[in-house]
C-alpha cells in the first residue's frame, strides 16, 4: 500500500508540475507583443470643399509597436458612411488609398500589395471624394479603414474608425440666453467634434465671441473624451468571462449592462477591482442599506462609460469612455481663453456632476445653473454652455 500511495503522490505532484510549467508558459506568452501594430487615426483635411464636390484627404500611419517583429500588412481598404439631414440619392463616393511607403513605390492600379512594416513607420493616404447637386446637408463622414495583420499571432482583421465633420455652423446672431439659478445661459452649437479638434480651439471658435469676463464656459464630458479619441467599436470589445456574468446584475439602462459595457470597464481597471467592487457593492447594498458603492469602489470611469445609443450618430455605435485628465484641460483652456471653465456630465434627470472646474469656481453655482440640462440628451448638438452669473439682491 505505501507503495501505492508514494506512486499517487508522485503521480498528483507530476500534474501540479505540469500544471505550472503551462501556466507560467502563458504568462510568459501572453506578454509577447504578437502583432502589434497600430494605425494611426491620422490628420484629415477637406481640400476641396464646394457646394457640389468635397474632397476629404487623410494621411494615417502604420506603426509597428514591437521592438523587434516584422508585422506584414498583406490587405488594407476603406469604405465610408455619409449622414446628412436630406436624402444622399445623388450623392456619389469614390476612394482612393495610395500608399507612401518609404522604400516602395505605389501602384498605378490602386492595388494595395502586401508590405512588411518594421522599426520604420510607414504612411498612405486616403483620399474620399464626393460629388453631388448640393452638398451643405451633409453633416459627417464615417470611415472604416479594414487591414489584416499578419504574424506571430496568426492573421488578424482590424478595423480602425475614423469619423471626419463636414458641416460647420457660422455664428448665430439668433442665439438666446435663457434663465437659470442665479445666472444666464447660453447653448453654443458646434460641428461634430472628433479627434480632429481640440478643447481649448473648440472654446475659442465657438463660445469666446459671446463671452465677457466673469463668464463661466461648460463642456460635456462625452464631447471632451470624443476629441481625445476615447471610444471603442463593440467589434473591437473581448467579453470575458467576468464581464459576460457581471453584466446582468446591472439595471437594464446601465452602460454596464451588457457584456462590452462591462468588459470596457474591466479593460481600464482591471479584472480584480471589478470584481472585488462588485462584491463590495452587494454587501453594502443588501446588509447596510447603502447602494452605489460598486460605482465608489470601481472608480469614475464606471459612470462615465456610456455604451452605444448612448450618444450623438454616428458615435451611437460606439462605446465611448470617460475623459482623460479633465483637470488638465479645464486649466488650459483657462490659460488660453481666459475663461473659467468646467467639464461636466449632465443629462434631464436633473443630476449634474462637475468632473473638474478651474480652480475658484463654485461648484454649487454651476450645479444650479446646469440643473435644467441646457445643453440637451438629444441631437441639439450644443456641447457647450455660456453661464453668465446675474446680480443677486
């Protein structure tokens, strides 16, 4: 029998062995880089810009993130999406891709051939030409640029989303203040923002010609993460395990409610807080009576996430993440403008949370002056708010 038994224990300790080689062999693999390799969202520009032809340039960039990989690019194309407020019947799109490798000449058919991107980053050129009888409804352009990658981890299609305005509205004698707490405001309209713009450049362009000292500027928190290029496409969303669980243990409206929802939030945090706010959430709910503490404990960007439908076309099929640093973007826009300024998230519930303010400024006050929600939940596309404080008796 005790031979047995060495024999059992021989036989256990063999498979724990084992079973550590393997998962030290993951952990060592997974930190492989693979097929990194990154396309740029690049730098947009309308050359051509006429009442019955826009032609929209970009110059994007492949770059290969490991230090020491060859990653090929055997495919690469685009298609693109136009929203308009009128109909696109007589609108006709053509696109061109055109290659500007450094050590390889584009070719004159327009065929994309297969190119190995190493240390070096390598550019190309996508140009989306439109033609039509009148094109001023037209209000975006949504791009999908699809490439494969091709190397130590296999062959892998990506897609990278780039979202491109086309309209941009002239200042508006008929803007109107309206009434609030202890202040005037003011909803500024703007062009869809994306990655193209910026906070500071938004604010002069659009709010600092109605602006007099002691105004206050507001931007919505969405608008502010959309300029740093804080959203994911689902396609591009993993669930995992915990997130595929987790998810149903939220209210319907949540943006926590669904498996991408949640498995966003787990990608910026971290596996282990989720779960471990999520356990704390439970037993602060049920056994102290006290809700909301999952939100607490996993940090601000679980509120802020809003999944798709969430926000304006076509980020509505986007998940798009809280703003990064919003500090440091309220201080420069002051440093810029002069304005005092604050990055908020309001919505018709009458719930204003003011992520970050210049420093002096009452947050009472802009919570009062936002209660009504000025800036809108719908299209009004009006992601800034003048508030002007009124003399109090």
């Amino acid at each position: 029998m005790a031979i047995v038994h060495i024999i059992i224990g021989l036989v256990v300790f063999l498979i724990l062995l084992i079973g550590l080689l393997l998962l030290i062999f993951e952990m060592q693999f997974r930190r492989r880089p693979g097929n990194r390799l990154e396309l740029t969202l690049g730098e947009w520009d309308l050359e051509t810009y006429e009442p019955n032809h826009y032609l929209l340039v970009g110059e994007l960039e492949l770059i290969n993130q490991t230090k020491r990989l060859e990653v090929m690019v055997p495919e690469l194309w685009a298609e693109v999406t136009l929203l308009s407020k009128a109909s696109l019947n007589d609108v006709q799109t053509t696109i061109q891709i055109t290659p500007h490798h450094p050590d390889a000449s584009a070719r004159p058919d327009g065929y994309w051939f297969g190119y190995i991107v190493k240390r070096k980053p390598t550019r190309l050129e996508i140009a989306v030409d439109m033609t039509g009888k009148d094109l001023s409804p037209l209000e975006s352009a949504w791009l999908r640029v699809h490439y494969v990658t091709y190397g130590p981890q296999g062959r892998i299609p990506k897609v990278r989303h780039v979202i491109v305005p086309l309209k941009f509205p002239a200042s508006e004698e008929g803007y109107r203040w309206r009434p609030a707490v202890n202040a005037d405001v003011l909803p500024v309209r703007t062009h869809l923002l994306t990655h193209l713009d910026d906070p500071a450049e938004v604010v002069k362009r659009y709010a600092l010609p109605y602006a007099q000292p002691g105004d206050i500027i507001t931007l919505g928190e969405t608008p502010v993460a959309l300029m740093q290029g804080r959203f994911r496409h689902p396609t591009d969303v993993r669930p995992g395990w915990l997130a595929r669980r987790l998810c149903y243990y939220f209210m319907p409206t949540s943006s926590l409610a669904t498996a991408c929802g949640m498995q966003t939030l787990v990608d910026l945090v971290g596996a282990w807080r989720v779960l471990f706010a999520f356990l704390g959430g439970a037993v602060s709910k049920k056994l102290l009576g006290k809700p909301g503490m999952f939100y607490v404990l996993a940090g601000e960007q679980a509120r802020l996430i809003d999944d798709v439908t969430g926000t304006l076309p076509p980020y509505d099929q986007f998940i798009v993440l809280g703003p990064e640093n919003p500090q440091q973007v309220v201080d420069r826009i002051y440093q810029e403008t002069g304005l005092a300024a604050a990055i908020v998230d309001a919505n018709d519930l009458k719930a204003v949370k003011i992520l970050a303010a210049t420093p002096g400024t009452s947050l009472e006050f802009l919570e009062q002056a936002l209660i009504s929600n000025p800036a809108g939940n719908a299209d009004e596309q009006t992601p800034l708010v003048l508030i002007r404080p009124t003399p109090t008796a």
